[in-house]
C-alpha cells in the first residue's frame, strides 16, 4: 500500500507530468512570466466551464475576497455579514478593510451558514452576506439571494472549497457555485480541487461595469497603463501558474468525480458505526468533496486523531476554533454559546484523507482503524 497523504500532489501530477511539464516550458521559452498569453487562455477557459462573463484572474483567494469588497464601494464601518464556521480569510479581509464583521452560526448538517441567521444580524448597516460553499458543497443561495433582494444586500460567494459544483434551484435551473451572487471568489491554492503549483486566485461576476472595476483594483487601479484611477492592490494569477491550471481545468469533473466516488466509500464503510456521522448533502447540491469531514458522537475526536496519526494516518480538524472565539476577532457583542453549533462542530469535526488519488486499500486501512478505536 502507498503511504497515506491528506492531499496527494505527487501522484496526481504524475498523471499530467508531460502535459503540465510542456506548457510549463512553453512559459518560461516565452519569457511572458506575467500577464503572458496562458492567463487570458486560462481566464477564457474558466468563463466556458462556469457560464460566468467574466473572470478576473488574481494573486490567491483572500485577494479575490478583498477586491470583491473594494469593488462593491463598501465604506469603513459597513457591516458584512458571513459564517462563524470557516477559514480565517473570510473574515480577515473584512476587518483589513475596515468593514465590521458579523458573523452568524451554521447548520448542523451541512455545516453551511444559517440563512435564518443572516435574516436575524441584518441591521440599517449590513451592506453585504458572504456566505461560504464549504468542504464542497453550496450554501442555499435560493433563500440567501431572497434576503438579499428584500433588503437590498450584495452577495460575495467564497468559493474557495466547492469549485465545480452545481445548484439546483426550485424550477430546475442550475448554475454552478461561485457564478450565483454579485461576485464569486475562489482560491487555486495546491490542495484545492482546482489547484496550481504556488499561489493563484479568480474573481467571477457576471456584471460587466463590477468586472470593469475588478480588472483595474487587481492591477494597481489602472485601466490605462500609469493612470491610476482608483486605489487598488498588486494581485496577478503568474504565467506558469495560469498554464498548470490551463491543464487541470480540463480534468475537474473527473477530479471531482473520484473525490465523490471516494466519499460514497467511505460512506458505505462507516455506515454501521453509531459513532460517526458522515457528510450530508443537501438536497439543492451536488458536493465535491474538497474535505471529507466526519463528525465524531460520544467518542473523544482529539484521541482518535492521535489514534491515526500513530498509524501513519492523516486527519485533520477543519476548525478547531470559531471564528467568534478567535484572539484576534474577540468581540464585545459575542460571547461563548452565543453560535452553539460553530462551538459544538469545532470540538466534534474529523476531516479525513481525500483527494483524486485515493486508492480502496488505504481507505479501508483508514476505515478500519477508525472502527478499531471506536469500538
């Protein structure tokens, strides 16, 4: 059996070397490191695959996230509501920008923001909801985009977890996650479903004027070449990383079907265990399992962790801490039990290994020592 790895990198580029190691070299021949003819091929190709108008490539997901709100108008003070329960990035760019974070619990089951809870924060101040497509799957953007329209609120999609998958709205039309609000963030970070060799973000709206004013924040706030015509960041997708993600665009269906094939294994391998409960889908979505995340009942998480890592086993707790309980966003407003299932799912979640590579036999060596401790 091969070693077991949270993410395994190697083996799925193994399987592109000679595709990857081609348009690599084409990049560095051209010497076009920056803005070179593999971004706008990059950005042409992503517009196809997400029906989205326009993408706006840039330097990783939390600037994908900051120029979204730089672009919107939002002013310091501006309340922007989002989930308790995500990476630190969703909410970072929002206090970086002097905005104030609101943050709202989730969902038991899908571990998705609360779209009741959205309803509850909103104040004469929210100007925005941010909601997170996390671990793979969609928020329920139907009822978000509802409270949105009927108080007049912008919708930022994270996007960073679920690239690839679809909504199902109630008449049966579909969009794929990210192409749904005013903006659609995601990151292309190396473990991410659609991942590149360094850092790499987008952008995705289907406003031209936003997506006029997104081009310029991304490049120093020029439209024209040192005419700066509105305060903006340095945030650009490179050349070479553009030509990786050029590649492993064509293959995300097929990575995404073979993290779903994984997950259905392991639901079937722990579905007589009392102890855990596996991943819930919800009936608007299709999930692309960027994290498999058990959730462990009557039974002490951080032992089995412990338990795994002995056995050479990675998992991982995807999150420990909620974002209200973080040192650097303490908050008089907020206080402990105040978000009851952000608190609860940071001491109970499990992630395990998931990723294209997975192979039967080291899930049932993972599987079977789960149950072997769980007993």
């Amino acid at each position: 059996m091969n070693p077991i790895k949270m993410v395994d990198l190697h083996n799925q580029y193994a399987k592109i070397k000679n595709e990857i190691d081609s348009e690599i070299l084409k990049v560095i021949d051209s010497t076009a490191f920056i803005n070179g003819p593999s971004v706008k091929d990059f950005q042409t190709h992503l517009e196809q695959y997400l029906k989205v108008k326009h993408v706006i490539p840039c330097g990783n997901g939390t600037d994908a996230l900051q120029c979204a709100m730089m672009a919107l108008g939002l002013q310091r003070g501006d309340e922007v509501i989002t989930t308790s329960f995500t990476f630190i990035a969703t909410a970072e760019v929002i206090a970086l920008l002097g905005l104030t974070p609101v943050v709202v619990d989730v969902l038991p089951d899908t571990f998705c923001i609360d779209p009741e809870k959205i309803r509850q924060a909103i104040t004469p101040k929210t100007k925005a909801i941010v909601p997170v497509h996390l671990f793979g799957q969609c928020a329920n953007m139907e009822e978000i985009l509802k409270i949105a329209k009927e108080f007049q609120l912008y919708v930022i999609e994270d996007n960073a977890q679920a690239i690839g998958a679809d909504y199902t709205f109630k008449d049966g039309s579909q969009k794929k996650s990210g192409t749904m609000g005013n903006i659609g963030c995601t990151s292309f970070f190396p473990s991410k479903n659609l991942g590149c060799y360094g850092d790499g973000g987008a952008i995705f709206t289907n406003d031209d004027s936003l997506a006029e004013m997104l081009r310029c924040i991304v490049n120093h706030g020029m439209k024209v070449r040192y005419y700066h015509d509105y305060i903006g960041v340095n945030s650009r997708l490179d050349s070479i990383q553009a030509a990786v993600l050029n590649i492993k665009l064509k293959h995300l269906d097929e990575y995404n079907a073979a993290r779903q094939k994984a997950a259905q294994y392991y639901n079937q391998r722990l579905s007589s265990c009392s102890k855990v409960i596996t991943p819930v889908v919800a009936p608007f979505t299709n999930h692309v399992f960027h994290q498999y995340t058990l959730k462990i009942i009557d039974a002490d998480r951080n032992q089995l962790q412990n338990y795994l890592q002995s056995k050479d086993i990675p998992a991982m707790i995807y999150y420990p801490v909620a974002l209200h309980q973080q040192k650097a966003y303490q908050d008089p407003r907020y206080h402990e039990g105040d978000f009851p299932v952000s608190e609860m799912l940071g001491k109970c979640v499990l992630s395990l290994p998931m990723h294209t590579e997975l192979e039967h036999e080291q899930q049932d060596f993972i599987v079977d020592a789960i149950l072997d401790f769980l007993k």
